[in-house]
C-alpha cells in the first residue's frame, strides 16, 4: 500500500510495474535485472537489497519476508536459455551467499533461490543447502502473477487501499510469502546427463 500511494494514478503505477517486470526475463543484463528484482521486492512491501553490489559480498539480491525470514537470491540472467546444466563456479557462489548470510544473519531463516535457465547439475557442481531453481517457465509464471496482482488496483483509489484488500489479492495471485518461497521454483536434477 505504501508503496502504490507514491503514484498519482493507476497508468503511472502500471508503468511503473512494466518497467520494472520488463526487465525481469533472461537475456537482460545483470545489473538491469537485478535492480528490477529489488524495486520489485520494495512493490511487494519487503526490505530489499543488493548486498553483492552494495557491499561487494553477499548475494544479488536479498528480500527481508518478516521478522527474521528472508529470501535469498542469485542471479544469472545473462545465462543462455538453452544452457544444459549450472556450473561448478555458480553453486559456488550460491554457496558463498550462503555463509555470509549466516554469518550476518545468525539465527535466521532463509529461503534460497538461483534464477538460472536449467536445474541440472554439471560435473563438479553441487549446492551445500536446499537450493529451488527459478528457470523461464517458473520465472514467467511469476512475472504473469505479479502483473495480475497489480492489476488489481486499477478500479481502487491508490492513497487508500485497505491491507486486507491488499492481502487477498496477494492470496488470489499466490505471492503471499509461502507462495513466493516455494511456488515459482524447480528441484535440482542430479541425475546423469546424456
């Protein structure tokens, strides 16, 4: 809600939502995409920051959920979308990501993310945590769900949105905070390949 009152009408908050979901697809640039990947977390109401970029450590991205909860997440957008597997060096950046967290963030929880074209491992490569991968399909999926939610504010005064309101959309689009950790991502594949 707070952030949909900075926007004196709907079109100007709908540009504002396209700009930032436009740049959300493979293909972009790091920088871009991560930057939209933190405006975005500010739209849906979490702390958000870029933690690599802003401190030279860390991961692209990382969204506070709640108290104490928090999503983190590694970015390889420029990645070819017809890549077969993630290398050796990206799980270890994962890997990385994660042990500054912790070592940030004792005691807290953390989901963890890697926005990548292909779940499948490569020689060498394994993550030391529970890692969801976010390929093209799970990445449109969301995208779709965030444009649908913020449709929902066309017919609505922006300076006066009711948070239940607000919350329901969130349910009816599947981007409340359980949704967000674990709808839009596949498991790691292993397996051989061949």
């Amino acid at each position: 809600a707070k952030w949909a009152t900075q926007f004196d009408s709907y079109e100007r908050l709908k540009l504002a939502v396209d700009e930032i979901l436009d740049k959300l697809a493979f293909g972009v640039g790091a920088e871009d995409f991560e930057r939209a990947l933190q405006k975005l977390g500010e739209a849906l109401g979490y702390s958000s920051a870029r933690p690599d970029k802003e401190w030279k450590q860390g991961p692209d991205n990382l969204w506070c959920l709640q108290e104490g909860d928090y999503l983190l997440i590694e970015c390889k957008s420029e990645v070819a979308v017809g890549r077969v597997e993630i290398h050796k060096d990206e799980t270890g950046q994962m890997n990385n990501a994660c042990a500054w967290f912790r070592n940030h963030y004792p005691g807290c929880e953390f989901a963890r993310l890697m926005v990548i074209p292909t779940n499948k491992l490569g020689a060498g490569a394994a993550f030391n945590d529970e890692v969801g991968i976010v390929r093209n399909p799970e990445l449109s999926k969301f995208v779709k769900h965030v444009r649908q939610f913020f449709q929902e504010f066309a017919s609505m005064k922006l300076d006066d949105i009711a948070e239940d309101k607000i919350h329901g959309f969130l349910k009816a689009h599947k981007l409340t905070t359980d949704d967000i950790k674990s709808e839009y991502q596949k498991e790691i594949y292993a397996g051989t390949l061949r």
